[in-house]
C-alpha cells in the first residue's frame, strides 16, 4: 500500500487559496468593512470549484464474486486500485479572534472519492461456467466496492489524510500572515462528519 501527498495539479488551487485566506486575514485585521464583504465573496467565487486531495492510496486488492444466494464464490479477481480523500475548499470557513490572538481556519469533513480501478484486473474461476462475458462488467463495481469497504474501516488514512490537509494549509498560510503579525496563531480545526451526509 503506497501513501502519496495529493500535491500534484492541485498545488496552484492550494497557493490561491491560501493567498487568499491570507488576504481575507490580513483585510478582517486591518477592520475595513468594505473590503472585508468584498474578500470573502472572492475567495468563495474563486474557490469554489477548488480541492485539496490530501491523501492518495494505492490498493493492490482481492475482491471475491458470490453468486446470488451469497453461498457459492464464482471466482477471485485481483486488482490494483486508487483511492483519494479530498478537501472541498467551497466549504472551508475563516474566523479572525483578535482577542485571542487566533486565526481559525474551519476545514469540512474530508470526502472520499470514488476510487480508479487500473485495467489489469486478473481472474481465478472456481468452475469454468463462471468465465463469462459479463465478468468484466460486474468485476469493476465489484473491485470498487472491495476498497469503499476497506477505506471504512481504515483510521490510519483518514488520520493521515487529515494531518496531511493541516499541515499543507498551515504551511501554506503562516508565512503570509507572519509577515503581517506574528502574534497571531493559526488554529486549524475539522467540523462534523456529518456535514457531508
């Protein structure tokens, strides 16, 4: 199972966003109201189609066919697959607590997209009657479903994949608003999964 930080045509969106949160900070600080209502409707215009895919993984899988009655396997296809966890940056929210010293930066709950299945899948049938035509047909929704089931119950990627988002919005980030005023401290915090239900 390989890791990849998702950092590859998405790093453009990820700079403009955070330039962009940077100024919508820096505007909220400095208390002009204008302009304020002015970044905000920017940043949501030009993030809206934006994403982060903050962690990628390689499956090199099994999936196992059954018949009908769920008794009999069929056959065992083999596989390798990708699944992505990403960050819609529609949904990220930014609040400045100028008491506090703190920048909230308010991430959504990660989404997993649907995972890519690689041309190369290969067949163990149990008896000849099952090498079909329509084992090509079945077997790719069949493989996909093998690794939403394995993603499900996997803490360490959504961990990995939520540090992963933190740690690249805060390096991206901090920088430009140190240059404004050190002081402040960028908080980064998820919101509810339930969000994306």
């Amino acid at each position: 199972m390989k890791k990849i930080l998702g950092l590859g045509k998405e790093i453009i969106a990820v700079i403009i966003l955070a330039v962009i949160i940077a100024i919508v900070i820096l505007i909220k600080i400095g208390s002009d109201g204008k302009f304020t209502v002015h970044a905000e409707s920017s940043l949501k215009e030009i993030i809206q189609t934006s994403k982060l895919n903050t962690m990628e993984y390689i499956y090199n899988g099994v999936a196992t066919k059954y018949s009908d009655n769920k008794k009999t396997e069929e056959y065992y296809v083999r596989y390798h697959g990708t699944v992505k966890a990403s960050i819609d940056f529609s949904k990220v929210e930014v609040d400045v607590k100028k008491g506090d010293n703190k920048i909230i930066v308010s991430l959504p709950p990660l989404f997993i997209e649907d995972p890519i299945i690689e041309n190369d899948l290969q067949y163990i049938f149990t008896k000849k009657k099952y090498e079909t035509e329509d084992v090509v047909k079945e077997a790719y929704p069949l493989c996909k479903e093998d690794i939403n089931n394995k993603i499900k119950d996997d803490v360490f990627f959504k961990k990995a994949a939520e540090e992963s988002a933190k740690s690249t919005i805060t390096a991206l980030t901090k920088p430009i608003v140190d240059t404004f005023d050190e002081k402040y401290e960028i908080v980064i915090e998820w919101r509810d999964n339930n969000e994306n239900n």
